[in-house]
C-alpha cells in the first residue's frame, strides 16, 4: 500500500471514534498492551509526560511541547484529533511523522490487526509510541484521548501526571455526574509520580485527593501555586501577568494563543514545568517566556482562538462542549466587532441544547455539518437553536457556510467556525 491506501485502510477498517462515536471505544487496555508487547514495548523506551481533561489538555500539551523543545531536548508530541492530516498526531520537535514510516508500521502490524480487530486509536497510540522510539526522544507529551483510566495512551509511567480541568462531555462514556468524569480522568495518576491539577472544583478535588493518596503520589493544585494577576489582549496576542502566592513575586508571559482561556492553560503548564525543574529538565522562566511566544511555530497547533483572516476578521476555535462554549462566550465579550456572524456544526453525541443556550442572540448563524457520520444534521442543528432564539440558514457543507458568512460580512465584522474539531479542520481559506 503507498500513503493514502495506507490511511484509507486505517480509517475504513478500524473502528474509528470520529466516524462512529462510542461503539469504536474500547473498554479496556487489553488491544494496546497486545500491540505495544508485539512491538517490544517502546513505551518504556522513552520519558514522557502524560495530560488528561475535560478541555486544554491540547493547548496544555503544545505549550508543553514548545517549552521542552526551546530548552534543547528532542520533544515528542502525540496528541488528537487531527484537523487536516492524520500525521499531525505524531510529532517530534513540531515535525509530523514520515508517510512512509505510516505506512511500514501499518504493514508491519496488519497480520496483528486482522488477528485481535483494534480500534483505529489504539493503532495511532502504538504506532506513537514507536516512532518516538525510532526518534529516540528526550521526552515525549502524550496527550490522552478520551477519560484516562481506560484509554489506550494510559500504559505509559511518565515523569509527571497532569490533569487540566473537569466538565462536562463524553458522558455517556465517562459517567454522569462530574465526581464520576473526575474519577476516569483520576486513572492516569500513577504509583509515586507526582501529577499536577489545574483547575478543581468541590466536586473534583475530593477525588483526586484519594487517587493520589491511594497511589502515594504527591498531588499539586497549580492554581494553590500561582495565580493570574493581570492580562491584556493584543494584536491577537495575549500578555500575562503571573504572580506567586507565597511571595507575590511576578511574571510576565506573552502567548501566542491568544484566547483569554489560556490564563487558566497557563498555570497548570507553569506549575508542570516547574515540577520538571524540580525533576533535573531545564525548565526555567527564561525559556519558558521564549516557548510561549512561538507555541505555533513550534508545534503547529491550530484552532484555538485562532484568527486566520482580517477584515473581516475569522476566527476558528475547536470549543465545542458546555465549558468550551463558554469560554468562546467569554472572548465574544471581549471582542470588537460590527456584527457577529457564526459558522457552526455539532456531533450527535454532545448535549446541543446546552451548547446553543450558551451562545449570544444577536449573532448571524450559519449552521452547517462535517462531513463525517456522527455530525448533525445542519436543518436540524438550525431547528433546535431557532428554539433558543438563534436565527440562521443551514448549509451542506463547512466551506458553503463561510463562504455565506463571507458574503454576508462587512470589513469591521467577525466571523466565528466552532462547535466541532471537525468543522474547523473542513475550512478550506
């Protein structure tokens, strides 16, 4: 097979959680284990740093990514979903992965596939993992894909466990109630490593607390170390001010990403690099001020709160839950603009009414579906949101839909892609 019949193969032939939702999840470890004791097992063979939560464990794993890489060492970087090439999952040092190492790996395991049936995740994790080993890799930031007791990337003994937040989405998989969410994501911490949290909640903190003690593992809150002292927007940037708790001695940060929900992404990697500094890795401020300023130079990371045209301005963010919402709700605030028009596809399996309650009324909406099985209908995405006062036309496709909004749009507007990874990776501008 050459690169595309190598990657049809793949995304036809293996369950595949993005084509079909839950039924492509698998229960258990068991398939990774399999896969990684066919290939000698290359998660042992590398240092790692394993991230989990409900929203910005990506932006936390780039940020991450970025800083290992400016401070020398050769930085692995798994993370998913993809938005335009399946290779974009397997980075070292922001580099995608060969196409012909896809494709050599794909052969070499094929007879184990056909034998034990994977899911397409727990392929690309296997295949992760030994790429970073071919790389040989100082130190590799794995990204989870979905929960983490139970996810395939959940194998691995890192150096450091991080889990960014707590909230709602992929219920029908995780559970119903946030402590139970909190309980999945709790099964990364491991035996005596040390794991950072994020952002905690009445209903979280308890259950991380237990995790760790039950696994002697020291847990660290980031927002108990430092806090956010002030921030401003510029030029599509972001400048942060960060201050300690226990002297108020500050910081200053420049970010690329430009969202004012990477205050919160912020701290978490902050506090992780600092338990990296304590661990011997140079993580100082120094490099971390010069990381955070090219985050996306340095490992290629879109779609969050990302403006990719003036004039009007169109911006493309992969929120796509309750919390995520929110925060877009939160920068539309913030934001100047003439007339706001918004471009929007969801998938079937998340709560849309919560998400389309969340979203501002005076807005023009363009509504609109990714071109894989699990999104919703446009008409009918168009038809529950006119039930929240939110008015619109529905489009076939994603380019339709901006296309419409482009027309629509004067030169002081906005225009927004959200509701789905898989929309903002259709753009085509």
């Amino acid at each position: 097979m050459n690169y595309q019949e190598t990657i049809d193969y793949l995304y036809h032939t293996l369950p595949m959680f993005s084509r079909i939702g839950a039924a492509a999840i698998k229960k258990d470890i068991t398939n990774t284990v399999r896969l990684c004791e066919a290939l000698g097992n290359p998660q042992h063979k590398f240092k790692s740093i394993h991230i989990a939560g409900t929203n910005g464990k990506g932006s936390t794993s780039h940020m991450l990514a970025a800083i290992l890489q400016t401070a020398g060492y050769k930085t692995g970087l798994y993370t998913s979903p993809h938005l335009k090439d399946f290779r974009e999952r397997i980075k070292v040092n922001g580099m995608m992965c060969e196409e012909q190492f896809v494709v050599d790996f794909t052969k070499r395991i094929q007879p184990l596939i056909n034998e034990i049936e994977p899911s397409f995740f727990e392929i690309t994790v296997a295949m992760a993992f030994e790429y970073f080993v071919e790389q040989k890799v100082d130190i590799a930031v794995i990204e989870v894909g979905l929960g983490g007791r139970l996810d395939s990337t959940n194998i691995i003994t890192p150096e450091l466990s991080v889990i960014t937040n707590i909230g709602w989405d992929h219920m029908n998989m995780l559970g119903d109630s946030l402590e139970k969410i909190a309980f999945e994501k709790a099964g990364i911490i491991k035996k005596n490593i040390p794991v950072v949290i994020g952002e905690i909640s009445t209903a979280s903190r308890p259950v991380f607390e237990e995790k760790a003690k039950e696994c002697c593992a020291p847990i660290i809150f980031a927002q108990e170390q430092k806090y956010v002292a002030d921030w401003k927007y510029e030029h599509h940037h972001l400048i942060v001010e960060v201050a300690h708790h226990s002297n108020d001695e500050r910081e200053n940060y420049h970010l690329d990403l430009p969202g004012i929900y990477q205050t919160k992404n912020l701290l978490t990697v902050l506090e992780t690099a600092h338990q990296l500094h304590l661990k011997g890795w140079k993580t100082d401020t120094l490099i971390i001020q010069k990381a955070l300023q090219q985050i996306k130079k340095l490992t290629g990371l879109h779609g969050r709160w990302e403006v990719i045209q003036e004039d009007p301005v169109v911006v493309l963010d992969v929120g796509h839950n309750e919390d995520g919402i929110k925060q877009i709700a939160e920068q539309l605030e913030l934001s100047t603009y003439d007339h706001l028009h918004i471009v929007i596809g969801m998938v079937k399996d998340k709560e849309v009414e919560k998400v389309l309650a969340l979203l501002p009324h005076h807005a023009t909406y363009y509504f609109t579906k990714a071109q894989i099985p699990r999104a919703l209908e446009a008409e009918s995405l168009k038809l529950n949101a006119e039930s929240f006062g939110l008015i619109g036309e529905s489009y076939p496709t994603v380019n339709n839909a901006l296309q419409a909004a482009l027309t629509n749009a004067e030169k002081e507007d906005m225009i927004l892609v959200c509701g789905s990874v898989f929309v903002v990776g259709e753009v085509n501008l």
